[in-house]
C-alpha cells in the first residue's frame, strides 16, 4: 500500500464537457488518487450545470479561485446555437473561460510540452514558444449591429459625470451591413503587461509585443504606450538584472520573425491575436493535446488547464462505445501545474516531486514510443503502433510506480 501524499490546502477543480471529461475522471482515478490525498473544491462547469444553475457555478467556481489561490479546469462548451439545439438549452451563457478571465484579471500564457521524438514543422524551433494572450476585451465582449439600410453609425461617449459628451462619426452606410465596437480598460492592459513580466522573470524569457499601432492609432497605440509605461516604471531593473530583454514591433512583423527564431520567449499578444497564435503554435509544435496553459494574475492567483477543447467528435465515438486515442497529456499537465504550484504556496515539498515525477513519466513514455494517435502519426522515429487513451494513462501509471 502506497503512502498517499497529503495536501494541506485544497485546489479550486472545474470540471468540463464531453471527452475531456471523460479523460478528467480518468486521470484522477488512475494517475492522482492512488499517490495523493487529494483535496479539491469541486465546481462542476459541465454544459447542462451551467444551465440549471444559470451560470452562477462559473462566477463561483472564479472566486474560488480566487480564495484558494490555485485552480484546474477542464475544457469546456461555449455555447453556440447549434449546442443550443444540441442540448435543449434555454440560454446561450459566455465562454466560461472568458468569465475566469474577467473575474481573476488574468492573462493566459500557453505554452507547448515538447518531445524528443516530435520534431516542430518550421525547422528552427529548437526552444518553446509561450503564448501570453490578454484575456479581456476587443472582439470577446463586443457590442455588434447588423445595419439593415442606409444610415450613419456613430460612436458615443456620454461621461459619468455630467460633463459634455463625445461624439465620432463611423460610417456613413450606403445600405446594409454590419458593424462592431470593441473595447478595453487601461487597467486590464496594466495588468496583463505586469502578469507577462511576472512570468517572464519567472521562466527567464525575453518577452516580444506585438500591436497594429500603425493602423490602429488609438486602439493599439494605447496597449503600446501602456506596455512600455510598465516596463519601464516597474521591471526594467528587474529584467536588465535578469538578463531579459523587452522587445515591440508590429503583428506583422512579429510573424515575420517567429518563423525565422529558434524560439524561447514569451510572445505577449492581444486577445484575438493570441487565441490565433497559441493555436499555430501549439499545432506547429506538433499536437494541440501538447499545450499547457495557465492564467497568470498580477494579484498572485493561478489557473492551470489544457489549450485544447472538449475532443467533441471523440465524445460521439465514446458514446457509441469506442475506446479513443484522445491525447490525455495537456490535461495531466494541468494537474501537475496546480499540483506544483498549490506545493509551492504550502511548502510541500513531496508534492511538488509528485507533479514532477508525473511530468516526467508522461513525457518519458511518449519517448519510449507508447503514445497516442496524435503523435504517433508525427513521431520519428514512428512507433510500431499507437495507443487508446487507457493504455496510455494506465503505461503512465506503470512508469509512476516503479519510478
């Protein structure tokens, strides 16, 4: 009988929707419950809890976060009208992530796991790339209008105080069409700059942004102006100490550059930018089942889960029966991620070479050629065949025990 590890303060647990959490239970069973006594607040963000609770167990499962210091969440449905129809829902509620992010002021940093067998698609990565994306605002609270004739659109600012308002013509419209407003806070471009520094003094990484502030004069100007105020008022002592370097330019340019680099650094970008990129890297990287990802907020609170969605097409084959070969290992090092950071706040020590010994079992079977279907089919060299995601978490567990 193993001597469980026990926790001393427990983790915020957000469970998710269809595959992944499927694979979320397994992972607890077989990899998590046998080494420690696991302590978790438990939320479940499933797609029909949502609902019945009218999306009150996201914002409570965030403060919770927030309260405990350290969270793991599952992946999880945004709804749409077609799971609307799918799921008889009543209500189309926000990305639950989206909700987190606003309610932590955090920003998401992803970053790729990488292998020996699975080499990158542009030949000279030879180092991760992070991905820290802003995570509030622009497209992901927009306000959209479908014009339905011709007629002006404009922007209006009507201040709090009673003072005179601020009026800007958009377009005249010749006839149909539609039209968006997005916006931001100064405070949350602050805070995402602070948690892009913080994490970078952390992983000892150079930090690139990247903006349209020739185009977007105001707009991105204004995360340019705000960013560089940061760095130079509040970590330029600290980086040039660090031997980190700042470095803005252009998005464009910024893509430019990425695929000519060997990689390591942290590459800080705007909203929708970063949703796009992480993807390109992750799938670059080699599978988007090999992406971590972890909400960083200035105030010292971290969210730990996998960059990828639900797996909604695998969920069907499950239900029909099937065992799949659903890539478990961003999920697991979700768990590690918490596992380590909850042992780094309570200052245990044996639980911290848990989450490592766990990160090294997964990455040291993938290299011994037990492996998913995902990397199997990339992997040099190729393995004689592939696993299902039971073979594979239970090869994991094998490896944790004798190791």
């Amino acid at each position: 009988m193993i001597n469980r590890i026990v926790m001393k303060n427990p983790i915020a647990e957000l469970d998710g929707d269809e595959m992944t959490r499927i694979l979320w239970a397994l992972v607890k069973e077989k990899l998590l419950l046998p080494f420690i006594d696991l302590k978790t607040e438990y939320y479940d963000l499933g797609l029909l809890n949502r609902e019945a609770t009218n999306d009150e167990v996201t914002i409570q499962s965030a403060q919770a976060i927030k309260r405990l210091g350290v969270g793991v969440k599952c992946a999880t449905i945004t709804s749409n009208a077609a799971r609307k129809a799918e799921y008889n829902l009543k209500n189309l509620f926000p990305s639950p992530n989206a909700t987190i992010r606003a309610i932590l002021d955090g920003t998401v940093f992803r970053k790729p796991i990488t292998v020996s067998c699975v080499r990158p698609t542009v030949s000279c990565w030879k180092k991760p790339i992070v991905i820290g994306r802003h995570a509030y605002g622009d497209v992901y609270k927009a306000a959209e209008l479908q014009i339905p004739a011709a007629g002006k659109v404009e922007l209006v600012y009507t201040p709090a105080d009673g003072s005179a308002r601020q009026q800007l013509s958009v377009v005249d419209m010749p006839g149909p069409g539609i039209v968006q407003g997005i916006h931001n806070l100064d405070e949350s471009i602050r805070s995402f700059a602070r948690a892009c520094f913080i994490y970078a003094l952390r992983e000892k990484m150079p930090v690139w942004f990247a903006t349209k502030d020739t185009i977007s004069k105001t707009y991105d100007g204004h995360f340019k102006e705000i960013f560089n105020e940061i760095y130079e008022n509040e970590y330029k002592t600290q980086c040039e100490t660090a031997g980190i370097s700042y470095f803005y330019t252009l998005i464009d340019d910024a893509v430019a550059r990425v695929v000519r680099d060997e990689g390591g650094f942290l590459w800080a970008c705007k909203n929708y930018d970063g949703d796009v990129m992480s993807d390109m890297v992750a799938s670059a990287f080699g599978s988007l089942a090999m992406m971590t990802s972890v909400l960083v907020s200035p105030s010292g609170v971290f969210e730990y889960e996998a960059a990828h969605g639900t797996v909604q097409q695998h969920y069907y084959r499950w239900q029909k029966g099937e065992k799949t070969s659903t890539n478990p290992a961003a999920l697991i090092f979700a768990w590690t991620g918490a596992l380590a950071k909850r042992a780094e706040l309570d200052n245990t020590p044996e639980l911290a070479a848990f989450a490592e010994k766990l990160e090294s079992a997964t990455l040291a079977a993938i290299e011994a050629g037990k492996m998913t279907g995902d990397l199997a089919r990339i992997a040099h060299p190729a393995p004689a065949g592939s696993l299902n995601s039971w073979e594979f978490i239970d090869t994991i567990a094998e490896m944790v025990n004798i190791s």
